[in-house]
C-alpha cells in the first residue's frame, strides 16, 4: 500500500509537473493528501464503478472505462481543497499521463514478480 501511494504521488506530481491546468496549494502536504485520496479511490471505488460500466465498456471497446479513471481524478480534486485541475482537456491529458506513467511504473518496479513465476509449458 505505501508503494502505491508513493507511485501515486509520483504520477501525480508528474502530471502537475507538464500540465499548467493541475495544481497543488502547498504543494507537498496537498501532493501527499491527493496521492492518498486517489489511492482509495482507485482501489476501492474504481473497481466498482468498472464492474457497473462493464456492459458499456463493451459497447464502446473499453473507451468508458478512460471516462471511469478521470472519474477518479475529478474525486479526488473534489475531496483535496488544495488540488485543482482546471478544464476537460486538463483532465484528458491527466488521465493519459496517469496512465502512461503507471504502464512504466509497473515495468520498472514489478520485473521480478513476472521473472519468479512459474513458466508456461
């Protein structure tokens, strides 16, 4: 749990780092508080609201579930006074920058999970 809190509050420092849209008022208490809040968020509220959107997820190839992971980030800027993302494509770009830092993070801190399995015959 603290090396995803500590992996949010990387993506979402990064992603305040390139969007001039994402902000953080003090910013290593609000970094810290929002990294905490999107973290429950993505792990017990996310995985509900995909099981709820899953029939229009595959309707729409899985595009819904994009709208789901700004969901979570337009949460937590509602839940952390000192977090703002102004404006949809601020969100948009959020989002993706979320993802894309999250798909290196997993490469980078997850290699000796897939190293030690057992392999497929």
């Amino acid at each position: 749990m603290l090396v995803s809190w500590a992996a949010n509050a990387v993506v979402l420092a990064i992603a305040g780092a390139i969007l001039g849209g994402v902000t953080f008022h003090d910013s290593a208490s609000a970094l810290v508080v929002s990294a905490a809040i999107f973290g429950v968020l993505n792990t017990i509220f996310k995985p509900l609201i995909k099981l709820i959107t899953l029939p229009l997820a595959v309707l729409t190839l899985g595009i819904a579930w994009f709208f789901v992971a700004m969901l979570m980030l337009w949460l937590t800027q509602l839940i952390v006074p000192k977090f703002d993302i102004n404006g949809f494509s601020n969100y948009v770009w959020a989002t993706i920058i979320v993802w894309a830092v999250n798909v290196v993070l997993d490469v980078v801190l997850r290699p000796r999970a897939r190293a030690e399995s057992p392999a497929r015959a």
